[in-house]
C-alpha cells in the first residue's frame, strides 16, 4: 500500500493550452517572470481552449474568468494565469465550463477562449502556468517546445522531502 | 496584533496585488489570516488570497500571531501603502 502511496508522489504537469512552451523569465511581467508567485512554465497558444493540466478541484475561478486555480490530490497547487493584465477585460473573451469545487479530469475542457479578441485587447496572451505552492516541491521541467493540450508533459512536481532520499 | 485595512487598488486583490502581499509576509514565522466577508485564510498562501476574490472598498482585516508578527504587520502595513494596494482605517 505504501510503495502505491510513493509511486502516486510524483505529479505530472500537462500542457493546459497549445503552444510554444516557454521559460517563465520570458514573461513579460515580474509577478511572473522573478517567481514571485511561484515557479512554473509559460506558453504562448496558438490556438484552441484551456483544458485541465491535472486531476484535481477548482479551487479558484473569479468573476473576470481570466484565471483559474486547481489543486491536486496531493496538495500542489496550480494557477493558469490566461494572458497579462487580462483582468482588465471584466470577463469578455472567456466563457467557463466549470466552477468553484467542480472535480475535473486531465484534459477537460475548462475555459474557452477567444484568443483573437485577446490579442486585441491584451497586454500579451503569454499564459503562464505556475505552482503557487512551489516552495517546499521540487519540480522537473520537461525539455519541449510544443505543449498540445492535455497531451504535452510539461513539468514533474515531487515534494521536497521525497528527492532527499533518492 | 491585527491591523484593519480598505483596499483602493482598482481590481482587488487578484494575482499581482495577491502576491504582492504574499510574498511580503512568507520570510516571518507568524502565522498571518487574512479576515474578509467573515471568512479568514492564511495569507502565505496566493491561492487562499485569490479565492477570496476581494473587490476594491472591501474592508479588510490582517492579524500576525508569532514571535515576529509585529514586524510583520508593520512590513504588511508598508507594502499595502507603498504599492497602492489599500490604506489603514
């Protein structure tokens, strides 16, 4: 049971969006880009919509629908942050398929997007995807330039305390 | 110790304002809540943050519990000025 536990501990990070994969200094925006907010990836979409990067529960959907949070089962916490200063745009571009609380699977689709519009009226649509909890795990990133939505591995999360005995 | 803020930064507490505040209070050991609506989460946490979802003229309250929660709330205190973020009432 307990090599089941170990085995599940390692946590794989798929890409939510498609597009290129970038480092998280390449955002233009120091929230981001200094790790303030924890470490992670970015993409810029090409197209299509967010889908789930892991299974998990929404943990975070605000009004303005431009970001949303899950967490894992085993703790890690993810935000997609969709664009920079998106914000601004009080909801307009994005249509949500799912709540606060709702569980959802690797893959599901979470919140369409109308990337044209964004471009018009965004800073960037640069999505970062970061660990907001990523100070106490170890995260492996994937050496990758295309992340495909639901498909693409992006980054591994372990704890902290697991990588000391390996 | 606590402290009672009004946030006037004009999108609330999302993201930036969120980690703003976060990171400022993550290096004390205090144990820091951030009280809104009557409802209260740990303010080391930018997800706890966020889901609170906390418009501007929203009142709320800041309380530090530990050994170094005075220098916390001042170093809070700070940061919400400095940024913009709310002003003390």
């Amino acid at each position: 049971m307990f090599s089941n536990l170990f085995k599940k501990r390692k946590l794989q990070i798929f890409a939510p969006v498609n597009g290129e994969v970038l480092s998280l200094d390449k955002v233009p925006d120091p929230v981001f880009s200094e790790k303030m907010m924890g470490d992670g990836v970015a993409i810029m979409p090409d197209e299509g919509n967010i889908h789930a990067p892991i299974e998990g529960t929404v943990i975070l959907m605000p009004d303005t629908k431009h970001a949303i949070g899950i967490r894992s089962k085993d703790g890690t916490e993810i935000l997609i942050h969709i664009g920079l200063e998106t914000v601004s745009l009080k909801g307009n571009g994005f249509n949500t398929h799912v709540t606060m609380g709702d569980s959802i699977a690797i893959g599901q689709l979470l919140i369409e997007v109308d990337w044209t519009y964004l471009k018009e009226h965004a800073e960037s649509i640069i999505t970062p995807i970061v660990i907001t909890n990523s100070s106490d795990r170890v995260i492996q990133f994937e050496n990758i330039k295309q992340g495909f939505a639901g498909e693409t591995v992006l980054m591994t999360v372990s704890p902290l305390s697991r990588i000391n005995g390996q | 110790m606590e402290k009672s803020f009004k946030i006037t930064t004009s999108e609330g507490l999302h993201a930036r304002p969120a980690t703003l505040l976060v990171s400022s209070v993550s290096p004390f050991t205090a144990s820091v809540e951030l009280l809104y609506n009557n409802k209260s989460v740990n303010l080391k946490s930018i997800m706890g943050v966020m889901a609170q979802a906390i418009p501007v003229g929203a009142l709320v309250t800041i309380s530090a519990n530990g050994a170094d929660a005075e220098e916390l709330i001042s170093k809070v205190t700070e940061v919400i000025i400095s940024q913009g973020l709310g002003e003390e009432c």
